[in-house]
C-alpha cells in the first residue's frame, strides 16, 4: 500500500512531454510511480479534470529576511511553489558583524523597498558568518523548501567595513583574498551561489548606489576563484547592461568554471537591449559557459493606490493633511472635502514624473489584466470622459471604498504588449524569474507569477500566441530546478521528491492584490491570492487545500550538494 496516490489527473510531468492521464503514487516523501497504479493509497485524490504537475521552483525571491520570521512564505506558498532561493541581486544579511546590521537593512530597505523597521523587529541576526545563518534556517520547519545564496554586498561590506559601502572603493590584494576565503566556506556550507548587482536602480535607503555595482575584474575573478575551488555554486547578476559588461561577467564564469545566470528584462529607455544580452548568452553557450537568461513572464508593475509606497497625490503639498490619519479616515475625508480634493487636483503641475506614469497606468480589475490594452489607459479613460488625468486617477483610488489599484508597467512592456516577454520565455537559454517575491512589498505584487504564467501563456492571452501548457510548466519547474542544481525535484518520474500541484486549471486565478498590515512592527505590505490549486504537496506531505493552508511544514533548509536532507524522516 502506497501513502498516496493521486488518482486519475492529467499528468503533465515537467519534462516537457505531452500531456496523459495517469496516477500518481508516493512513499516516504518520494514518487514511487507514475502510469496505472493497481495498488491502494493510504490516502487517495481523485484527480479526474485535474492538472497534476511538479511543484513550481522560484529561483528569484528576496525572503531572507522573512524566512527568518514567516514560516509559510506567503504569498509564494499559495501560488504552487514549493521551493524558493533567495539572496538574488547581491543584497541579504550574511556575512554580518554585530553592530553593523543598520547598513544591511538600510540598502534591502533602498534595493527592495522592504521597510527598515520592518526588518529591524523581524530579523533577529543571531548569526555573524553565512553558514551560522543558514544553521539558523535550518533550525526552523516551514511551508516549501528553501535555499539560500551569498550576497556580494553583505560580503564586501563585512569584509572591507565602511569602505565596502561604496562602489568607488576598491577592495585591497588582502580583501579580495579574505572576500574569497568566506565565500568558498559558504558555498561548501550549502549556499547555492553568489550573486551581485550592477544596476543603478539600487540604490539603498539614503539614496547610495549598490556597492557593488563597478566592482572591477580583479575583485570578481578573486570571488569566481573562489567558486572554482568550491565548484559549486551559480554566479547571479542584474545589471544595466552597458557596454563590456556582459563580456566582464562571462569571463567572471569561465574563471569560476560555474553557471552564470542573468537578470533580463526589457526596457522602455532601451527596448532592444535584452537581444544583445541574448545574443551574449547564446554566444557563450556556443562556447561552452553555461549561462541562461532569467526571464519573467509577465510585465514588471509598480502598483500605486492611496496606502501603497508610492501614492499619486502622495507629494502634493495637501497630502500633508491627511498623513496623521488612518486609511479609512483618509478615504472618508477625500469623499467629504470637496475643497481639499480641488487643491490636491491643482497642486499636480509640480509631479511631472507621476504624470508620466499616470498616463501609461492601468486599472487593476477583480480579475487582474497583465496584457492590457493601451487604449484603455488612464490617458485614454480621461480622454473619453472628459476629465483631467489626475480627477480620473482620484475617481479610480477612491473606488472600493478607497482599495483602488493602479498598475504602471514599467518594464517588459515597451510596446504596449508581451510580444518580447514571449520571445524571451520561448528561447532555449531561458530560465523563469521575476516574481521578486519577499520584496518591494508595497511597490511590486509579482509574487503570483508562477500562477499567471500558466493562465496567461497556457489559457487566457487573447493579444497574441498562447505558449504550449507542456512547455510552460517545464520552465518553471525541472528547468528552473536544474539550472541550480536541484537534480531531485521538478519531475513527476520515480525516486523524484513528491512535490506535487493538483490545479483545476478552469478555475486557475489571480484575485486582485490587497493591502495587508502583517509584518513585523505593523508593516505593509501587498499581497495577492490565488483561487485553482486544488492541492499543494511538499515531500509528499500537503501544506495547501483547496487554495488554503493545512498548517503542515514539511520544507527544510536545502543545502547545495546535499539534497536529501531535505526529505524528512517518514515522509
């Protein structure tokens, strides 16, 4: 008799083959057979009119903070994932000497708009070296799997002190070394790579660039060596990608003899750079580097309303009047002044980069658009109605009982559709990225973009091809698994680990992101549900029931090179 077998789904596997109907059984955490399974389950799921799929592998969120204090990881754990890394874009809080946390939180504060209060009540730093704070991971059962990687700042930092905060520091003969000395000894405890930035828009809170962002050819050759004597460990970037510096970061990965993975978007200023980028990364694979493009499926939306970080009407001068009250207190305010309305709507000559965004924004439905239309944009609703661009942004935030929701999506949409976001998830040398879960809380929701790849590439997308359901769910699954080396998951095959989705795929959603005030401290943030996931199994243990959780952690710290530990003991 099996623990479980899941009866009758339409199996798609994550390798990428076609689509049958099979069962599926599990023992001791692990799949002992997919096909017709004679024997009983322990338990038993009819699965007939149901997808059944490996659980989804995020390779890009930013929980190292909240891994530390959320046992579940929501929102990720209600969108199928059932194994996060983080410590992506060079930021996140080991190596650290006591006594220096406030920079730490003050460039993940600036880099990923998590709050500074939020993290210096939630993050206890009980560690000082990067394997004492994976031993304090460790320590703790949760929702998925989680692994983490080293990041280039915290490192430069601990190691170089205040000098490491800025990028025009160069690092002495002797710190390189030391850099390299700390990062072989985390990766040989179980990080899963290094990561970096070289992007201006990282900035930490008091408006510094990332310092890490010229880090120069020596600086980075001594941290790939590092890699090669470990050999382990994937090299992560997001960068601007000027001139010369994918050409820097390949050599970087063909010195570690590593993976090198990058951060690719598409962006307006620039549109066509992401192919050059490609171009690079096919190069180099012709070559023989590993390298692959880390791609979203969807556009990148900075999310704007009355309560969020970034408020239209937040720096008109009357805003001030409303910043002692509560949210609600606002709302009603603004539906009963009428002169206090007139004065935020006159005071918008002076917020010409809003302006901007406001005009290419868009209304974020009960049922949430990711393609949307350009003529049904802010300009355009104003336009029709014959109002001021701002009196429509006022009429649409006060709606709901001041919940409204406006999306401006600022990258990946260029032209006013996906048709490079398809092109990039298409290619062979990507991987999927881009959910950012963990970070920009009250800026960015994208933390759901392991549902809507499926709904919108797989089902819903009427502006252009759909991608085939087979292949998206590879992507996100066994491809995105071996690009870390994550060999034991992302397959429904024999001896696999059971981490498993059970979706009605009819059903499969987004709702509309919310604002909720549960971080530590009393922080805010966005979050966004899911409705469709029928059931959610880590290690062949269910943490998610019909859209919500069971209250079972069956996850574990995962440390590269040593995967099984992952599995509890039973299953």
């Amino acid at each position: 008799m099996h623990d479980l077998v899941i009866r009758g789904g339409t199996v798609i596997d994550g390798t990428g083959a076609p689509r049958r109907q099979a069962d599926v059984a599990i023992d001791s955490g692990r799949i002992a057979a997919v096909g017709d399974v004679p024997a009983r389950g322990r338990r038993e799921i009819d699965a007939r009119g149901l997808l059944v799929t490996p659980g989804f592998v995020d390779i890009h969120t930013h929980y190292d903070g909240q891994a530390t204090w959320d046992q579940d990881l929501t929102p990720s754990c209600w969108h199928g994932v059932t194994t996060a890394i983080f410590g992506n874009c060079g930021v996140g809080f080991a190596p650290v000497k006591a006594g220096t946390t406030d920079f730490l939180i003050n460039l993940m504060e600036g880099v990923e708009d998590i709050p500074g209060t939020v993290l210096d009540e939630g993050v206890s730093f009980d560690w000082e070296s990067f394997p004492d704070y994976l031993d304090t991971l460790a320590r703790q059962p949760r929702t998925m799997d989680v692994g983490a990687q080293v990041p280039h700042s915290a490192l430069r930092f601990y190691v170089m002190g205040e000098r490491g905060a800025s990028h025009t520091e160069t690092p002495t003969a002797q710190e390189m070394e030391r850099m390299g000395e700390l990062l072989e000894e985390a990766l040989r405890a179980g990080a899963f790579g290094f990561t970096t930035s070289r992007t201006t828009k990282h900035r930490a809170r008091d408006g510094r660039l990332v310092p890490t962002l010229t880090a120069d050819e020596p600086e980075l050759f001594a941290l790939a060596q590092a890699m090669r004597r470990a050999g382990s460990g994937v090299l992560e970037v997001n960068s601007d990608w000027g001139p010369g510096e994918f050409e820097i970061l390949r050599a970087a990965a063909e010195v570690a003899g590593r993976p090198l993975s990058c951060l690719l978007l598409e962006y307006s200023s620039d549109p066509d750079r992401w192919r050059q980028v490609m171009a690079g990364i096919h190069a180099a694979r012709a070559a023989g580097v590993d390298a692959s493009a880390q791609v979203a499926g969807r556009p990148v939306g900075v999310i704007m309303s009355l309560e969020t970080s970034i408020n239209p009407f937040g720096a008109h001068p009357s805003w001030s009047e409303l910043e002692p009250l509560s949210p609600a207190q606002r709302v009603r305010r603004l539906r009963e002044d009428a002169a206090l309305r007139a004065r935020l709507l006159a005071e918008e000559s002076g917020n010409r980069r809003m302006q901007g965004m406001l005009e290419k924004s868009y209304l974020i439905g009960d049922r949430p658009d990711y393609e949307p239309d350009p003529r049904h944009c802010l300009a355009e609703l104003a336009r029709a109605d014959g109002v001021s661009l701002w009196e429509m942004a006022m009429e649409l935030l006060l709606a709901d009982d001041g919940r409204g929701l406006l999306m401006h999506p600022f990258e990946n949409y260029a032209h006013g559709n996906l048709e490079a976001v398809r092109e990039m998830l298409a290619d062979e040398a990507s991987v999927i990225s881009g959910s950012d879960a963990g970070a920009h809380v009250s800026t960015i929701c994208d933390a759901s973009a392991p549902t809507t790849l499926l709904t919108i590439w797989g089902r819903d997308r009427s502006r252009g091809a759909q991608l085939p359901l087979e292949f998206l769910v590879r992507k996100q699954t066994l491809g995105n698994a071996l690009s870390y080396g994550l060999t034991d998951r992302g397959a429904l095959a024999p001896g696999m680990r059971a981490d498993i989705n059970v979706i009605d795929f009819e059903k499969l959603r987004v709702r509309k992101p919310e604002i909720v005030y549960d971080l530590p401290a009393g922080g805010r943030r966005l979050i966004q549900r899911a409705d469709g996931y029928r059931h959610t199994f880590v290690a062949g243990v269910e943490t998610l029931r019909d859209d919500e959780l069971t209250g079972e952690r069956p996850g574990r710290l995962l440390r590269a090179g040593r995967l099984t530990e992952a599995v509890p003991a039973g299953g």
